[in-house]
C-alpha cells in the first residue's frame, strides 16, 4: 500500500470540501480517513480544509497551517462536537533531546519543532475561541477512537 495518495470516500456527503480531491500523506492519515468515512457518529469532516494563521519563530512572519483534520462528530448526548485533529508520529510532538554538539539533523529537529508548537499554540487559540477542541494523534492513539 503506498505511503501518500488520493482517498476515495464511500460517504461523499460527509465531507467538507471536494470529495475527488481527497490526499492522504501517511498510513496513519489513510486509516484516519477510512474511520471517518465509516464511523456513524462523524457527521462531518475534512482534510486539510481549514486554514489558521500562525506566526512563524524562523522568520517572525505570519504563515498559513492547514492541519490534517476537521471533524464534526454526534456527542452520546446528541449535540455536535468540532474537533480539529492533527497526526504525527510520537517523536515530533515533543522538543528534540539536547545535545553537545549541534549537527544539521539536530538543528532541523529543533527547527521543525519550533514551527510546529507555534502551529499547535494557534490551532489550540482558534479552537478555544469556537469552543471548539483540538488534539494531536499519534501512532499510540491511532488504535482510532473518538
């Protein structure tokens, strides 16, 4: 099975957006996909459809983050629930582990982190302002409940 590609939905009125223009980037995003289509209590969701401004700590410039997910999901109490969902693997959602003597993988680690916690702390603010939620899945939650 490829690692990137288009997903097909069996429920093309769940999804928020172009439904033939759907990409996956990863095994875990595929998988996330294939719950969301199916699972009964998504009413909505989208990929990649929401766009939140964040400013950058590289460049001090404001750019634009698209998390992976927007999902729109049935509460056991029936109300409707946002949830804005983004998946990576375990290691990028903590800082790099300091060491003595900076190579170029460490600095790119430490790099790649600063852009995403300033892209966490702005999704995090955008979702509290529309009470909404938002949650970062990695490979240990991807056993996929919601």
């Amino acid at each position: 099975m490829a690692y990137q590609g288009k997903f097909r939905p069996k429920n093309t009125k769940k999804y928020l957006g172009d439904s033939n223009n759907i990409v996956y980037r990863s095994q875990w995003e595929l998988k996330f996909m294939m719950y969301l289509d199916s699972h009964p209590n998504v009413v909505q969701w989208g990929s990649e459809e929401l766009v939140i401004p964040y400013r950058s700590p590289i460049d001090n410039r404001v750019h634009r983050y698209f998390p992976d997910f927007i999902v729109k999901k049935k509460t056991p109490e029936g109300k409707i629930d946002t949830v804005v969902v983004e998946i990576k693997p375990h290691a990028q959602t903590r800082p790099p582990v300091v060491i003595n003597k900076p190579n170029k993988r460490y600095i790119n680690e430490v790099m790649t982190w600063g852009v995403n916690e300033a892209k966490w702390r702005a999704a995090a603010i955008y979702c509290n302002d529309r009470a909404w939620k938002f949650e970062i899945l990695t490979e240990k939650e991807l056993g996929i409940k919601f």
